[in-house]
C-alpha cells in the first residue's frame, strides 16, 4: 500500500516556476514508478510526466518538455515535479501517482493516487 500526499502548488505568473513535491508512504517507494497528471476545470486528467525507480528513465508529454522536470529521491520516499516557464494552460490540479512494473501515460495503470495540488498561472 502507498500514500501519496502532493505539495507546493499555488499561484505562479506566466513564465514563473513552481516545484510541487509528492511524498510517499511505505517502504517499497523505491520499487514504484511515479507519475504526475493534471486536470484543468472541465476537461480529462491528462498524463504529465513520469520516472522509473531508478530515476535514470523519464517521459514527458509534448506540452511540457524542456520546461517541466521530474525527479525522485528514493531516500526521501519523495517525488518532485519543477515547473518552470509556466504558461495560463499549465492551470489544473496537478495529481501525484504510483504503480509497480513499467512506465505508463495512462491513468487507469496507476494504482495509486494522491489528492491533488491546484497549480493556477495568470496571464
């Protein structure tokens, strides 16, 4: 079993930077790989980011590459997501999540989920 519980989101302006974190609990963190999604008011969670065990293999959506990084450290059972040149449509909930096996962008593989951090960029 896995907790999640995200942090760090807030109010940034347009090409500002935010870093959320998600910490987690259970003594195999290690063995998860850990994602990022986000939901913006009326449309579907849409896949983020995400990075295996080891940290040595990450994947990004189109929409956020060379602007967002995802990073673990397993020895603070933590996960972190640093926005930087955040644009008004980087404005969702920004959720946290955990599966074993193989990376995924799909949210049903993941089994595991936090409760959510709201993310909002002005203009």
């Amino acid at each position: 079993q896995v907790q999640l519980v995200e942090s760090g989101g807030g109010l940034a302006q347009a090409g500002g930077s935010l870093r959320l974190s998600c910490a987690a609990s259970g003594r195999t963190f290690s063995s998860y790989v850990m994602g990022w999604f986000r939901q913006a008011p009326g449309k579907e969670r849409e896949f983020v980011a995400h990075i295996r065990w080891s940290g040595s293999s990450t994947y990004y959506t189109d929409s956020v590459k060379g602007r967002f990084t995802i990073s673990r450290d397993n020895a603070k059972n933590t996960v972190y997501l640093q926005m930087n040149s955040l644009k008004p449509e980087d404005t969702a909930v920004y959720y946290c999540a955990a599966r074993r096996g193989i990376g995924s962008s799909s949210a049903e593989n993941f089994d595991y989920w936090g409760q959510g951090t709201q993310v909002t960029v002005s203009s």
